[in-house]
C-alpha cells in the first residue's frame, strides 16, 4: 500500500492536488511514511466545513423544489445534528433516501455499513464509559477530551478515545468545543439525532 500511494500520490508527475477521505486519520501508521506533507482536515475544523453534507438551507432548497416542505421538521429531527467545524450538517445519504422513500423516516445510515462497533465498544465498555453511553441514550451531554488524530487500535488501549472514535465517524456530535493548546479539545459531545439513536437502540 505504501508503494502504492507513493507512486500515485507522491512521485506522480502527472498529479497536481488529490484528496484522500475517511473516518480516521493514517498519519500514525507506519505504512504512509513513504507519503508525508498532508494537510489533514478533522470534523473540528472550520475549513470547507459546509461540503461535508448539506446545510440547512441546501436541505429547505431540496425539499421546496419537491413541494415537501411540510417535511422539514421531520428531516431535521432525523438527519441533521452533525458539526463540522462551525457548520451544522445534514447526513446527505439519509436526506436523500428520506425523499426517495416518499418521506418514510428510517434510519437510512445503518446500510450503508456494519456498526458492530458500537456493540464491540459498549461489550468491553467500563462502567464510567457504560454509564456515560447510557447518559447519550438519554439525550444527555458527555464532556470529554477529544482527540482528532485519534487511530483505531488506540481504542483498545485507552477507553477514552472511544469518544474521539465515535465522533469522528459520526455517532456522536459536538455541542460545546474548547480549544486545547495540543490542537485537540475539550467537548460537549452528544447523539446526533433521531437516526443515530436508534442505530445505538439496536446495537
């Protein structure tokens, strides 16, 4: 893989600017060392914020152009609640599929993947960590440190990256950041909305 991304990405004389996306962060893995120099953009920053899903007004434009605006409400209930940097975001594939579907409100996300990694992390939770899962299905705020560059065999290690895991692959949500001087923060952090709920209802 490391030959791979370098002769593509790094030695390719071809290439002017790519764009790697995913839930996680690789520049802790060793197999990237061939690959440096990224400019890594978490669900924490601000930059190009608004083009990680549709905003709130790109959602009312969707639904107007359908004559479903008396949907709205519904829609925001369901698939909105995500943060990217100062930017509130909609989940598109839901939305998407919502309007589809003839406004049948499901939570559309949980196909698109397996979350057995919810079941895996409340399986081996600690009660501090069991307790606080509890306290999210109750609709309530968790504060906890939130690592950006966090990699996922550090789960295992340290329980509370778990949070750091689940925000950045879009189980959880922040409602409050404090800046750290580490490049991390301190966050209120909360479920999304209703579908994100009901995903952690069923797992």
């Amino acid at each position: 893989i490391r030959s791979l991304f370098g002769q593509a990405l790094k030695t390719n004389d071809f290439l002017q600017f790519a764009v790697l996306t995913g839930c996680l962060r690789v520049s802790k893995e060793s197999i990237f060392t061939g690959l440096n120099n990224f400019k890594v953009l978490s669900i924490t920053d601000s930059r190009f914020d608004e083009h990680f899903g549709f905003t709130d007004a790109e959602v009312k434009m969707l639904l107007d152009d359908y004559n479903l605006t008396a949907h709205y409400g519904e829609t925001k209930e369901w698939y909105d609640g995500y943060r990217f940097g100062d930017t509130d975001i909609f989940n598109p594939w839901s939305v998407l599929n919502y309007m589809d579907e003839n406004c049948s409100a499901k939570a559309y996300w949980q196909s698109t993947g397996d979350n057995s990694i919810i079941r895996q992390i409340v399986a081996e939770a600690d009660d501090e960590t069991a307790d606080n899962l509890r306290k999210l299905m109750q609709g309530q705020m968790v504060s906890s440190y939130v690592d950006t560059s966090v990699i996922y065999p550090e789960i295992r290690n340290n329980p509370t990256t778990i949070y750091s895991f689940l925000l950045s692959a879009g189980y959880l949500k922040v409602v409050k950041k404090d800046e750290l001087h580490d490049g991390n923060a301190i966050c209120d952090i909360a479920i999304p909305n209703k579908e994100i709920f009901y995903v952690y209802e069923k797992e």
